[in-house]
C-alpha cells in the first residue's frame, strides 16, 4: 500500500511539474465546434493548395488563405466549363447543401424565381470576358428558402495564360 501512495504522490508531483491548465468538462463542449470548424478550414486550405498545384494556377495562395480563414468566405471552384469541382465545407452553413452534393453540378442550381437577371447578366459577361465580377444575388437553399448571397468571382488563369477554373468567394450577407 506505501509503494501505490508513493505512486499517486509521484504522478501529482509530475502533473504540477507539467504547467498547463485543465479545462473543466463543460469547456469542452464549447469550444468543440470552433475546433471542428478550424479542422474543417485547414482541411479546405489544404485541398485548394492541391488544386492550386495541380492545375498550374496562377494566383496568390496568401489571398486565398485570407479569404477562407480570416474573411471565413465559403468558396466555390468550377472548372472552366462552370461545373462546380470543390467547394469548401462551410457550404453548409449558407445553402444547406453539403460539398459532396454540389460537385459536378453548375451553380446555376442556387437560383430561383427571385434570382435578378439582370444580375446574373454580369456574372455572365464577366465569366464570357473572363474578368472578375462582385455581385449580390437571390440564391436558394436546400430547403427552398432564399438567401442574399455576395459573391466576388474571378477566372484563374495557368502559368501559360489559359483559363482553367473560376473561383468564387461567397457570404450570405443581410
């Protein structure tokens, strides 16, 4: 029985030694969903750097960095035929629909009734002149709610000056 006491005095005396705070189990609960929503951003940042490289884009990373982790935009890729190919996992947040069910498909799905036209027209245009665009539309949920959605868009060219994706950077704003 002395050798466990000497045992429990030890670990106590280590554990001071350590110097770190403990947390109480409530805490836990709290901050496990910024937890998940930082893995979830890494893990985005993560696979654009691999489309990035992949595709030879021509673009500044610290942006796209910015934009996802600091501005927390949702951001879209599309290929340059406009089918959504990644879509970052705050998707969700905004339209109700997860990464996985929007891939393949054209962001034309996010439209409605109430979607302004003549608000698409400039996102048409600038898509057809490859030109950045900034615009606020009507967009649709899962659920066929409608949402206000700002989107700033832009073609990304490869090293060689060729259109391989347009990337968008999305925010449901007021």
């Amino acid at each position: 029985m002395i050798d466990l006491k000497d045992y429990d005095n030890a670990v106590i005396k280590f554990r001071k030694s350590l110097n770190f705070a403990m947390l109480p189990v409530l805490s836990w609960d709290f901050y496990s969903s910024s937890y998940e929503e930082i893995k979830q951003t890494e893990e985005d940042a993560a696979t654009l750097l691999r489309l990035v490289s992949s595709n030879s884009w021509n673009i500044d990373t610290e942006i796209l960095d910015t934009k996802l982790k600091v501005d927390k935009n949702v951001v879209v890729v599309t290929d340059a035929k406009l089918n959504i190919v990644f879509a970052t996992q705050n998707m969700w947040n905004m339209s109700q629909y997860h990464p996985e069910e929007i891939i393949g498909k054209n962001p034309k799905m996010f439209q409605g009734n109430l979607t302004n036209t003549s608000t698409l027209k400039i996102v048409s245009d600038a898509v057809k002149e490859k030109r950045p665009f900034e615009v606020t539309v009507v967009n649709y949920k899962k659920d066929g709610s409608t949402y206000k959605c700002w989107i700033q868009g832009q073609p990304i060219f490869n090293k060689k000056g060729d259109v391989v994706n347009f990337i968008a950077f999305e925010k449901e704003v007021a």
